[in-house]
C-alpha cells in the first residue's frame, strides 16, 4: 500500500461491551489486507503512558487526551488506528473528533445487564458490591453517542457480523479499498 | 514515497545546546523530499501527554517512557521521528533504544559555557541565581553517551554543517534516498 489513508476508530462502549474484542477482528483483517494497523486500549497504554492514572472523570479525561495525541500522529502519517476505550465523556470523544479529524466513531452498545452477566473481567460483581468506585454503568454515568458512524449491536448480532459492519463503513467510504 | 524505512532520531544534550535547531533544520530537508516525518520535543509534548510532569529523575524519566512509547508506533510505522529532549541519564535514553530499535542517537555537543552565554530562555541565569532546582548542567548531572550514532559540535559548527551531518548519515545507512 502507497497511499494508505489514515484514520482512527474509535470504540465506545460500556466494560464488557465487547469493544476490544470487535476492534482485533478488525485489525486482523486490516492486517490481512497489508495495511498499516495499530490498536490501542488500556492494557496497551496504561504501562507506557496512564500508569499514573486512576478512574475519576479527571483521570478517564486525560487517559483519553494521551491517547488521542497519539492516535492522531498516527492517524496523519497514514496508520489505522483502532481504540477501544470506554471513554464515557461525550464532551471528551467530542473534542477527540476535532483533534484526530479523520475520526469514526463506533458506538459498542450492550445492555448493562448483559454486560453484567458476562462479567469478562469479573469487575461488576465487586462494582456492585461497592468494591469498585467509579466504575461505568454502576456508580459512574455512560454518556452514549448522539451520532456515531457505526453501532454494534454485540446482545444481537454475531462478533463476525458487528466486524463486518466496521469493515464495510471503511469499504463504503473509500478508507479502505474493497 | 511508497516504502519509507521509520527512524528515530533522538537529539540529546544540554538546554540551549541547539537540538530543536538542528532537528527543525532536518525536520525541512526531510519534508523537502517528500518524507513522512515527525518532530517531538518539549514545547510540543507538553500540552497533551506530560503536562504533570517536573523535573526531578523521576519525572524525567516518565516524560522520557512516555515520548519512547509515541516515537516506537511512528517508527515502526515508516515515519521519520526526530526528538529533542535534553534526556540527561544514559540508562533511559538506553532504554529508549531498545524499545524503539530503529534508533540513531545524536549527541549535540556544546560547553555548559556557550550554552549558559546563549541562554535563549534566560533559564540559565535563574538556574545560578538558584531560583531554578533540578537544573541540568547546573545542579543536576547530564550523562554524556558513550556512542552516539553523530556528534554534532555546535560552538563550533554552523547550523547547516550540523543538519548535513544527520543528513549525510541517513544517507549513508540507506535510511533516506540520497
């Protein structure tokens, strides 16, 4: 690839929602297709770049400022760049948007309840025993997308279908080529 | 340029010894040819990524990690990255070689004098007048490396000799297009 054009994507979504797990199916056919792919989420940041952060809305804020300096480095040199981060404040995605430029959004909506039986991480069973401050859904507010580019249905919809939907925006768009 | 080889670039030593000259100076010649390039330094990482930092080792050290981990994603991804952090202690900027791998180390040499003389922020002064802690050079050491990739003597050189040299060594390593 020459030309690639660079963009980020962008997955919102409740802890548990399936954000991270769209987001490689992704990246593996973006990579299987030769393109330049980097995917960030907290497990990849936080040693690097967010140790020091916790959960307040301070902290998620500035989590989501670090990353999105970096996502759009990447982004103007021509790299897809797939975040999954919950990142709950719609003023912050907002200001992300206008920061990156190139920015789709990908609303991973998941009823809290299904979320909560999945319990991936174990994280909302201590959440709502009040083990967990700030936590997402629980005792902290989830701002959802107005106007997001794409919504992934994960309660509904298969994890191949809700990737192909994502990889199909990119087709549709010309960020990829078909 | 389809297949662009990434590199850093990483321009160390004393303050106002004139690694942001020197990197702007590559910064133009690289974009002259067309390439994906870069520039890092503190004025620019600042807002976004290490607003909380000073400057004891500690934090030093932190600002240094979290730059590393942003240079390593644009390298690996074919950019050319040039940084200019004074970046004193050996074993961080040791560190940041092995993580980035495609590393060239610029030594930008210049006497603690000529640097004090020039004091372009006035920092120096206030570093003497002791109005300034943790002052490299003054009243916190700077490890010189041991073998930098390219020396660049600014009380000696011109600006244009320094920038040629970096460029002449990209040249010859295969990492620009002569």
């Amino acid at each position: 690839m020459c030309d690639q054009r660079g963009f980020t994507l962008w997955f919102t979504g409740l802890s548990g929602s399936g954000k991270t797990a769209i987001a490689k199916q992704v990246e593996r056919e973006l990579r299987r297709r030769g393109l330049k792919v980097e995917r960030l989420d907290g497990d990849i940041v936080r040693q690097a770049l967010t140790r020091d952060l916790g959960f307040t809305k301070e902290d998620r804020d500035k989590n989501i400022e670090r990353v999105t300096f970096v996502a759009k480095l990447l982004t103007r040199n021509g790299v897809a760049v797939l975040c999954s981060f919950i990142s709950p404040y719609r003023e912050r995605r907002a200001k992300t948007r206008r920061e990156i430029g190139t920015f789709i959004e990908v609303y991973v909506e998941c009823p809290l309840e299904v979320c909560a039986q999945r319990d991936v991480k174990g994280l909302y069973a201590k959440a709502f025993a009040g083990e967990i401050e700030n936590f997402t859904g629980v005792s902290d507010p989830y701002e959802p997308p107005e106007n997001p580019e794409i919504v992934c249905r994960t309660a509904e919809e298969r994890l191949e279908e809700s990737a192909g939907k994502v990889l199909a925006y990119l087709e549709e768009h010309g960020y990829i080529p078909v």
